[in-house]
C-alpha cells in the first residue's frame, strides 16, 4: 500500500519537482557548457513553440490522427479477439502462440513491411500504431474476461444465464479494470507507433518532423515536436483516466 | 408440519456425487447417499471437512451431476427445477459483484433470462426493507460490511421466491453476535415465506439452533450419520432460548457423534 500525504502536498511537490528541473535546465546546462544545438534550453524551445507555431500545428494533426485511429483499432480489436478466444478454446489453442510468435517480432522490423503493403498515406501509420497496442490489451483481456471467481460462475449458472449475459453481466464488468489498466499503456504506445510509422515513410507528422530536424540540426525543432508527442500522449492518457473513472465508479 | 405427509421437497436415493480429477479419475465424494427432504423443512447440515456436504447442495442446485442413483427435486430433476429458478443459493462469501449497488445486485436474477421477470424493484425494496438495508441500497459492497453484505446475498436469493434456499455456511465468517442475529432473522423469514431451506454449518450451535432436523455426515466418502430430530424442542413454532437446556443437550448429542466421524 502506498502511503497517501497531505493533500496540498499532492500538487504542491510534483509541481515543484518539475519547476526545479526546469529551473536546472535552464540555467546549469550553459553553465556546464552544453551547446544548446544539442540541448536547447526550455526558455529557446519555448520560443520555437510559438514562432513555428503554424508549422508544429500542421505536423501534430496527422499524428494525433493516426494515433488515435490505431489505438481504438488495435485496442478494439484486441478486445473482440479476446472475447473470441475465451469463449472458444480451439481457436485460443491454435491462434494465440501464432500471435505471441508474431509480437516477437520489433516494431521497428515490421514498420517497413506494413508501409510497403500500405503505401506512403496515413493508413500504415495506423496499422502500426494499432499493432503496437493490440498484444497488450489482447493479454490483459482475456486475464480480465477470465478472473470471474469460481462462486460468480456459478451464481450465473444457478440463474441460467446464457452466455452472452453471462459475457454482459459478468465478464465485462470483471475484465474492465484489467482493459483499462492496459489502455493506459496504449495511450503511450500508440503515439509510438505513430511517430516510427512516420520516420518511415512520410513527409508528415511529428514524427517526419523529428528526423528532418535532427538531419537539419534544428534542434529548438526537434525539442519542440517531441513535447508535441509527450503532449499528445498525456492527453490520451487523461481521456482514457477520464472513462475509466466514469466506467468504474465503485472501490473493491 | 406433519412431514410424513407432506411432499417431498428433495429426495436422494442411492446417490453417488463425485467429480473428475485433472487425471480423469473419478473422485466420489458422496457415497449411498440416502435423504429425504419435506417441502417446507429447516435442515442443517453438519460434518467435518470433506464429507461433501457443499457438494449436495451443489448437486441440488444442479451444479454437480450425480454419478449413480437418483436425485429428485420437487418429483423430478434439479436441472429442471434450477431452469424454473425454484431453486437458490447463498455462498459463503456473499459472491456481490462490486460493480453493482446493493439495490443492483438484489435486482440481478430479475435482469437475467425469462424466468426473471415476474418480480420487479418493488420486491427488492421491500426485501431491502426486511433485512435493514433500506439506508444501504445505493452502496457498493465494498462500502458496507460483512454482515450487510451477507444480507444483501440473502435478499438477491430471495427476489426470485425460491421454494428451496440453498446455503453453504453463508455466517461462517461473521462475528458471533451478527451470526446470532442473521440466524434469528432467517428463521423468522423461513416462517413468513413457508421455503424449505437446506443450511450447511461448521458451528454445532447454528445446526442445533436452526434445524428442525440436523443431519450429521461422516466423512470420505460422505455417508448419513445420523439425523437428529429436534423438532420436538420447536414444535411450539416459538424462537428456543440459545440457553435452553434441551438444546444444550441436542448440542451435546450432536458433538458426541460428530467426533465419531
């Protein structure tokens, strides 16, 4: 159990942890001289984010887009699959070592292989955003779907529940917190898939904006596009706290 | 009750229940298994570890099939009398889902195929009411207590008016004085509702207090010991004292036969 402190502090210390790195940043880094055309010091990024502000927008909606699209697919149909599997054990034998085989295999390898079945558009960026997310949450739905305890399983068979109320009633509900526990991952992984989708192939996006920085050495750029990246995963990550708080509201 | 004459509410005979071992072989855990039980009755049931005393509830609520001989719910077989919902079943850990309010979970069995339906929240309320949990109806289970919770498992078993009320040792883990005082409102809702209620315990109080008869089982495999009669101590219908003399003596009786099993 963690220990829960005061409750000023709960805001009052994270935001003063972050201001002092800040702080540190700032100053210490010149003074330990560090060129800033390798660190840019976050007063110089700050003034990139506003002047470029036209062109950093530009680049953040096609990833935002391709994330978000790879993270309900690949989390969605990491979902159906699970629910397929637990009800059908054949097919959970035969099919899931082949995708435990498959996730074997880095990204990174199969990046190029998705764009050249995909093409240069923003589709190969989903299908890689969504492929980063699936494994996770296909794991940790079928653990949720089958964590229902050996009483509820008969609860529902003395009240003959079929097994798609058995599904709606009981399983569901059983696996959310575990679904949920993973699409906080997926809110980070998905943004991922997107930027290396984008170093591949594409002269969009935050993430064809890094490697264009980086080859420029344009790195008030590079820093600027990858807060846009952090940004974008932090807000994922909200929407995805923000459901999970309103799905479960009650505390075992 | 005049059970000579009265319908059996559950009839064994010759009843071998066992399950499948992960080796395939056949555990039995119930074994000759002979019972009789008049609609309407209070049967405890008590043993020691093993003697398959959840297992014959569970054979009731058709949960188990049985291996051999014959076991008749209500003159015919407990698949038919579970698809009927006369039967229902209160676990020994209340089994609430915590996604549910009380007044959720009380209302499950009536959200759940056809035969759900008659029945309705006004039931629940007025279950909620009997059992002093109207202050508690929108509370998750893991804000109330043990006790409550237990309860609330009584009253979701009760929403369908089960004619048989299976419960596998659900005061177990309480405190004596809740147990005490779950056991006198039970017997009192056995009197309003005419059920027949079939109650496994590990406290020979609870079996002795309870039954109007106790059945004492034997155990690997699980074989009647004995069957004490203690309706003559209650046919007044009348709550006995927990002091009471012959009680204490039924209580005696009982712990002298169980530490030959």
């Amino acid at each position: 159990m963690s220990i829960k402190l005061p409750s000023p502090w709960n805001i009052v210390l994270p935001l003063g942890g972050a201001v002092s790195v800040l702080i540190a940043w700032q100053f210490l880094l010149p003074l330990a001289g560090v060129p800033s055309y390798i660190v840019p010091t976050p007063s110089e990024i700050g003034g990139v984010m506003t002047k470029e502000y036209a062109l950093l927008w530009r680049n953040f909606w096609p990833t935002l887009h391709e994330s978000v699209l790879g993270f309900l697919f690949g989390n969605g149909i990491a979902v159906i699959l699970a629910i397929v599997f637990v009800h059908n054990r054949y097919l959970q034998a035969a099919y899931f070592p082949v995708i435990l085989f498959l996730n074997t295999i880095p990204i990174l390898a199969l990046a190029p292989v998705i764009i050249l079945m995909f093409g240069l558009g923003m589709a190969p960026k989903v299908v890689i955003a969504a492929v980063i997310c699936f494994f996770p949450t296909l794991v940790n739905m079928i653990r949720g779907l089958e964590s229902i305890t050996p009483n509820e399983h008969e609860l529902f068979r003395i009240l003959s529940a079929s097994k798609a109320e058995t599904l709606w009633r009981l399983r569901l509900p059983r696996a959310a917190p575990f679904l949920f526990s993973s699409l906080r991952i997926a809110s980070a992984t998905a943004v991922i898939g997107a930027v290396v989708g984008e170093w591949i192939g594409s002269d969009r996006g935050l993430g064809a904006m890094i490697i264009q920085a980086t080859f420029n050495y344009q790195s008030g750029r590079l820093y600027a596009a990858i807060v846009l990246c952090s940004l974008l995963s932090i807000s994922i990550f909200a929407l995805v706290v923000a459901c999970e708080k309103w799905v479960i509201r009650y505390h075992d | 009750m005049n059970a000579a004459h009265a319908d059996f509410a559950i009839a064994a005979k010759a009843l071998d229940v066992g399950y499948q071992s992960a080796s395939g072989a056949l555990n039995i855990v119930l074994q000759d298994f002979n019972l009789d039980v008049s609609a309407g009755e209070f049967l405890t049931i008590i043993g020691p570890s093993g003697c398959g005393k959840s297992t014959f509830l569970r054979a009731v609520a058709d949960l188990v099939q049985p291996v051999k001989g014959s076991l008749e719910v209500f003159g015919s077989k407990p698949v038919d009398s579970r698809l009927k919902r006369d039967v229902s079943f209160v676990f020994q850990d209340s089994t609430l889902l915590p996604w549910r309010t009380v007044l959720e979970n009380v209302l499950l069995p009536l959200q759940i195929g056809k035969a759900g339906t008659d029945g309705s929240s006004g039931d629940a309320n007025a279950l909620l009411d009997m059992l002093g949990l109207s202050n508690f109806k929108n509370r998750y289970p893991g804000q109330i207590s043990g006790g409550q919770k237990q309860r609330v498992a009584i009253a979701r078993a009760l929403i369908s008016k089960p004619k048989i009320l299976l419960m596998d040792e659900p005061f177990g883990a309480l405190d004596e004085i809740t147990r005490d005082r779950l056991n006198d409102e039970l017997l009192r809702i056995w009197r309003d509702t005419g059920m027949t209620i079939l109650f496994v315990t590990h406290s020979i109080m609870e079996a002795a207090y309870l039954g109007e008869r106790a059945l004492i089982l034997s155990a690997n495999p699980g074989r009647v010991r004995k069957i004490v009669d203690l309706r003559s101590l209650k046919d007044n219908g009348q709550t006995l004292s927990r002091e009471d003399p012959r009680l204490t003596d039924a209580m005696r009786d009982m712990r002298n036969e169980l530490s030959h099993c």
